[in-house]
C-alpha cells in the first residue's frame, strides 16, 4: 500500500531467498540514491554462503521454504524490522507470498506479489497452455505424454519440459517416438510440446501498485547458461511489446516485475511459452537500459509520483554477463551450506 507521507524519507526492504541477485540489489541502492531515500536492504536465505545475502544491511537465516515455520519467521522479520516492502526472488515462495499478502499487509508491509490463482497459473505448464489458448495467444502446441503417444502422426521434433519446472531443468528435444520413451522416463512430471524454431526473448512487463502496464522491455536471450541469460540484447520490437501487455493485463498478475519468455518465429509470429511472476533473472539489462523498475517501485511505496513511459528505454542495449566474487575474511566459523 503506498503510503499517504509522500515525504518519508526512509524505507526497509525484505528480498527473500536473496542467493546471487547481487545485481538487483545494487539497483534498488542505487534507485534510493537517486530519490534521496534512507534504504535498509534486509535479505533472507538458508546459508550464509550466499553472495547477496553477504551484502545485505541486514540479514536472516530462514528455514527452507517448505519448513512449516519459514512463513512465521517471515512475519516476525517484517514485523521486528517494520518492513515496508517484500521482494520476492524465486518461484518457490511465491504461493505461500501470494496467499498470505494479506497477512504482510496487516503489518504494514506490500508484497511485490500477484494473486495466488495467477501464481498458479504461471507454475503450471499445462495452465499456462490452457490461459494462453483461451486468451487469444500464440503458445507450441502442448498435450499429456500419453495424448502424444497415442497419436498416429506427431510431428517432430517435441519439446519435453516438466509442467512444474524452472531453470530449463530436465527439459529435452526430442526426435522421434524411441526418443520420446527414453526421455519421459527420465523427466518427472513431462508434458509433450511442438518444437519451436526461432530466436528466444524475454519480455519484463511492469505493472504498478494499482495494476496498470506501464513499460514492457524485451531482450533477445543471445546465450544463456544454467537456466539464465548471460548474454542479451534489448529489442524494442512493438509487437511483441503490445502482446506482452494484452497477455499480463488479460492474466491480471502483478504487481511488481512480470517475465514473459517467448519465441519470435521466422514468420514473425510470437509464441509464448512461459510467465514467471516475479524480477527473472536477466532484469539488470532492462534497469540498466532505462526501465528503472526499482525506481519506481521506491516512489510507488512512498506514494510518489513516477514517469514511466511504455518505450522509455534504450533499444539495443547489449548485456554480456560474467562472474563476480564477495569475499568473506577470517571466517572461524563452521558454516553450513
Ligand atoms: N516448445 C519449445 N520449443 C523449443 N524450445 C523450448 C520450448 N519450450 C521451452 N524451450 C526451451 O527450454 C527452455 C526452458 O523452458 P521454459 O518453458 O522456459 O521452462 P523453465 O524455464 O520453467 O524450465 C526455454 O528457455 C527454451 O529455450
Ligand atoms: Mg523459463
């Protein structure tokens, strides 16, 4: 909820399973630098080992997810530390988020979160597939391994992926039936989906506190390495922009940042293939174009006024990615990963 003070001058921020999103949390510094904001940046994880989290002003070790008690410890953070603001990283508690806003909400703090039945949609592939179809929207043509099976003429090559996956993980093109039999042994929960041949993008989609769309930047995924992109590019393609837009408006997610993938066909057509509801991983490139999402998100919570335009950001911006390192010195002792 935006505050009524649009004065305020400081704000706490809680980014849950923070791991490596160092860049994301340097945006939002860097944002509260810009608006002259007095920013606590609190982050939670499981491990100390854990680059962002090392770089948090304050931060907690939780339960995992799934531990009855990570929602409790959550709550008392919010509370213990009057957080303003909870940001989301990961897929894995974005439910438990979406279901409980209310409950960050009587304590005073927003959510970055879409509603629980958005949530479920977005994590179920075979959900997506059904909203996407009903909605008007390009998507691969997907069924049950047992439809392709029974089917007389499939065509190849398929695209297995689990319905309930993330970070590409046990996903495989497949040429032929044999193939087909090998792979869904090894592939838990797999749906069968049309191969598609074109170039990979991402779209983040904005969508403000009052559940708007404000700005849709894609970014062609050049290379991606374990599931996220280290090399990427942004095209300001508008078709793609006005599609991203009429997807997430007709799904109703947000608020927060939305990230469509898609593929861009070689006869021009967009085809989705999934909507995650949270910061994806290859964000910096969008911030760092000009979709200062953190930003606005800052002046959203404190009830200030923002300038967002839907193409306000540089096109062809290109992001090549690399490793960075935080140091941790004089560590005595025993730390469990
Ligand atoms: N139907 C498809 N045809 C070709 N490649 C696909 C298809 N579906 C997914 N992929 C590839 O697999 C990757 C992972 O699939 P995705 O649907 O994004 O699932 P997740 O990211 O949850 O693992 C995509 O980024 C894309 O490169
Ligand atoms: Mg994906």
């Amino acid at each position: 909820m935006p505050r009524s003070k649009a004065a305020t001058k400081s704000l706490t921020v809680l980014f849950t399973c923070i791991g490596r999103r160092v860049s994301l949390l340097n945006s939002f510094r860097g944002a509260a630098r810009e608006l002259k904001i007095d920013i606590s940046l609190l982050g939670t994880d499981t491990t100390n080992l854990s680059s962002a989290f090392q770089l948090c002003d304050k931060k907690f070790l939780v339960k995992p997810v799934s531990h009855r008690d990570y929602l409790r410890q959550l709550l008392a953070i919010v509370k213990a530390n009057r957080v303003e603001l909870l940001v989301p990283t990961i897929d894995t508690d974005l439910l438990l988020l979406a279901k409980n806003k209310p409950k960050f909400a009587s304590v005073g703090c927003c959510v970055l979160i879409s509603k629980a039945g958005v949530v479920g949609i977005c994590q179920d592939k075979r959900k997506t597939y059904r909203f996407l179809l009903k909605n008007g929207f390009d998507t691969p043509v997907t069924m049950s391994v047992r439809t392709a099976l029974s089917k007389k003429k499939l065509n190849w090559p398929c695209f297995l992926k689990p319905w309930d996956g993330n970070a590409s993980r046990g996903t495989a093109k497949v040429d032929n039936r044999k193939e087909l039999l090998f792979f869904v042994k090894r592939i838990p929960n797999p749906i069968c989906q049309e191969f598609v041949n074109g170039t990979e993008h991402t779209c983040d989609v904005y969508v403000d506190l009052n559940m708007k769309v404000r700005c849709v930047v894609p970014r062609k995924r050049i290379e991606v390495r374990a599931g996220e992109v280290s090399k990427g590019q942004v095209v300001k393609h508008p078709r793609i922009m006005r599609e991203a837009a009429r997807l997430v408006e007709a799904l109703g997610a947000g608020p927060g940042v939305i990230t469509l993938q898609l593929f861009l066909t070689s006869d021009d057509k967009v085809k989705f293939i999934e909507i995650n509801p949270r910061f994806g991983g290859g964000v910096p490139l969008a911030i760092k174009a000009g979709a200062n999402f953190p930003k606005w998100i800052l002046q959203e919570v404190l009830g200030r006024k923002t300038n967002i335009r839907f193409d306000g950001f540089k096109d062809k911006v290109i992001m090549l990615r690399y490793d960075g390192e935080v140091w941790l010195e004089n560590v005595n002792k025993k730390i469990k990963k």
